[in-house]
C-alpha cells in the first residue's frame, strides 16, 4: 500500500473518511469568486462593485494599532496569556456596562477572551454536547456551533428565520423530545445575514423557554454595537434573568474594525464562562497579550464602533432607497452590515431565477455587482455596506452606480 493511499484511509469520518477531498461539489463562495474572476477578466474596464464582503472596509482606530505598537515593544508582554489578561476582562466589564448597561459583570469569573468569536463557537460545543445532545440553530447562519456539534456525536435542529416572523426563530415549532434532549440555543442579533434585530420582548420569552426546559443561551453579538438612527444597542445580558441561562459573546471584529486581530469575549452565566474557559486552555495559550491591550483600549473608546455605524447608516439609507426605485422590498435594517432582500422572479427581456444563487450570479456576470445568495428559508440575496469607498463622495458614487446598473433591468417580482 502506498503512502498516499493509506492516508486516505485515516481521515477522520467528521471531515469525509476515505472520500476527504474528493468532493467535487463547488460551493457557493467559491462560485462567486469564480464568477468575480471572469467578469474582471470579460469586462476588464467596468468597476466590479463587491457588496458581497462580510468585512469592515476600515482599519483599525490610529490609536488602536499604536496601542499595539507600543505594548509589543514591551519584554514583559511577550509570554502566553492562557486564558487572559485581567486588564482585557476589566475592560469588557466595563464597556458591557457603559454601552449594553449590563452591570455586575465579574471579570474574574463571568468574562473569559477568546481569539475571534469563531473559535468560542467552536469550543462551546465540547464543554456540553455528548452523542445523542441537541443544539438549537437558526438558518440562514453561520453554522461552526452546528458543525462541532454533530462532530461531537450531537444533532442539530435548524429553525428557518422567516420574513413574516421578522426573522426570529418560532421556538413553539420545536417537538418535546428535541426540547428534552436540546442542550445549546445559539442566536444572533443583529441577523447575519439578514440584518434583522431582535427585541427586548423576544429575548424575554427566549430566557423563559430556556428555563422552561433546561437550555443554554449562546448569543453572538458580533454586530451588537454597530445600530442605526434611534435604536439603542441591545446585549442579550441586559435582560433580567439572561446571565442565570447564558452567555453572550462580543466581538471586536466587525464594532472596532479589527478582523484580523482576532479579539472577542465571551460573558454572562459563570458556570459556562468556567466550561468554556477549561476546553478553550485546552485549545490555545491565549491571544498575544499587546492585542489584548490594544482591544482593551478599543473597549474602552465606543466612540470608534459610533463612528463607524454613522458611515454603514447612510450607506444604508442609499442602498435601501436605490433598490426600492427598481422594485425590492428594502428597508433600511437596525444594525449589521447587511442588507438582505428577496429576489425577483425574473427579468422582462427573458431571465428566469430558481433560486438566489442563480439571482446572485446574474448579478456578476451581468451587471458586476458581487451578493451573497442564501436559499435556507426563501430566496434572498445579501448586500453588505462594507465596500470600498474613500469618502462619502465615494459612497454617493459607487451606489448611484448601483442603481444605475440596475436601473438598466426591468425586474418581474
């Protein structure tokens, strides 16, 4: 036996078994990239405007990178963290209670960082799911929490966020035995990738199903600091009784402009904080401790999240009123990057769209403009407000463009 093929046969099952890259399937994110590259190459002289990018268009704060500048210079700063720094968890104490009003907050006990809020949902799974155990998730989502569960032996139940529920799950649609043998609810609000936000109200009758039947609250609040107009930022943990049924987990990522920095917390209910911090110490040896210095300065300046939701409000205002002059449903959403609309059954001169992806690659090929299609619950495509642009003249031009583009197609809805 070569060694080639006796490796094949190694592979964990989780990830394939013996057929582990011999997937031929294209995934969507992958079609749209292939979809990009031949619209460049075809129409190399047209501008092709990405509203598919789900990262902020913006550095970090100046004073953030300086931040960091200055603490890696530091000899005292280059050891592991583990599972972090006490100036990093005080920081997040205090910004949940300045900005959510979520008081009370233990940053020994009751906040842990991780590197990214993606590794948090993907460790969370292994401090509760045993084989046979349930985790709750919304679709369309992001799915690490499910995919960790059901490599952990556990099952996923998806709930559909739908238009006429204003895209929050119906929990009453869930049987008595995934309700008894459901251990994690994952949420999060703002809706990536629906843009939609949740409710006191509705956060009131989570914690009361979570009580009801013995469940974990997961909320991820990537996008809790970036809303809109009069809207308020709404932390899962502000509601009374949230921190004895969950957590809540921030991220800096997408707030303070800083993905690449890999920087999030997770805070609430003690016992899950503990669970999460001993798989995490079994993961990681901590995030490099200048970065958590530098988050904690960004923490402690919400002003920086303030600015960047004023830009990503005006674009949204633009995007909303320029698809809605060529037919879209679109309003303008509470917060998030994202505008999520439904998408036409066709075109007047003869196109017809099955689905959303076939919608999203028209759009490419087309009119080289780049969404994100998600058919889980309806078929919706996805803009995001994170494009380039260098100012607000910029803005104004990329979508008059926008519109002008799809000013050029009479849509049938």
């Amino acid at each position: 036996m070569t060694e080639e093929s006796y490796i094949q046969n190694l592979f964990a099952k989780r990830i394939g078994g013996s057929k582990f890259g011999k997937d031929t399937t294209i995934y969507k994110f992958e079609k749209i990239k292939r979809a990009k590259r031949a619209a460049k190459a075809e129409h190399p002289d047209i501008e092709l405007i990405d509203m598919g990018v789900g990262e902020p268009d913006w550095m970090a704060d100046k004073e953030v990178v300086e931040t960091l500048y200055a603490e890696a210079q530091k000899p005292e700063n280059r050891f592991y963290s583990d599972n972090g720094i006490a100036q990093f968890k005080e920081a997040a104490a205090e910004y949940m209670e300045k900005v959510f009003g979520v008081s009370g907050l233990d940053p020994e006990t009751e906040i842990n960082h991780s590197i990214g809020s993606k590794p948090a949902l993907a460790m969370l799974p292994s401090a509760f799911i045993n084989p046979g155990d349930i985790t709750i998730m919304t679709v369309p989502g992001y799915p690490v929490m499910g995919t960790h569960t059901k490599w952990l032996g556990g099952e996923v139940v998806n709930l559909p966020l739908l238009k006429e529920n204003n895209f929050l799950p119906d929990l009453s649609t869930l049987t008595e035995d995934q309700k008894k043998r459901a251990k994690l609810l994952y949420l999060n609000y703002p809706n990536n990738p629906t843009g939609a936000s949740a409710t006191k109200e509705f956060f009131e009758s989570v914690i009361e199903f979570a009580k009801e039947n013995d469940i974990i609250v997961i909320h991820d609040a990537a996008y809790a600091g970036l809303v809109f107009d009069d809207n308020k930022p709404l932390s899962f943990l502000s509601i009374p009784g949230a921190k004895e049924v969950g957590i809540e987990i921030q991220s800096l990522s997408k707030s303070f402009n800083m993905t690449g920095w890999r920087m999030a917390f997770v805070a609430g209910n003690a016992k899950v904080v503990k669970g999460f911090a001993t798989v995490k110490d079994n993961n990681d040896s901590g995030q490099f401790i200048p970065i958590q210095l530098a988050g904690a300065y960004a923490l402690r300046h919400p002003e920086i999240t303030e600015k960047t939701a004023e830009k990503y409000s005006r674009r949204h205002e633009l995007l909303a009123e320029a698809l809605k002059e060529v037919g879209f449903d679109a309003l303008k959403p509470k917060g998030s990057f994202y505008l999520y609309v439904e998408i036409p059954k066709g075109t007047k001169s003869g196109a017809e769209f099955a689905n959303a992806e076939e919608f999203s690659q028209f759009l490419i090929k087309e009119k080289l403009i780049s969404t994100v299609p998600w058919d889980d619950a309806g078929n919706f495509v996805r803009f995001s407000v994170t494009f380039v642009a260098e100012d607000e003249e910029d803005e104004k031009r990329v979508l008059t463009e926008v519109k002008k583009r799809l000013s050029d197609i009479e849509f049938i809805f």
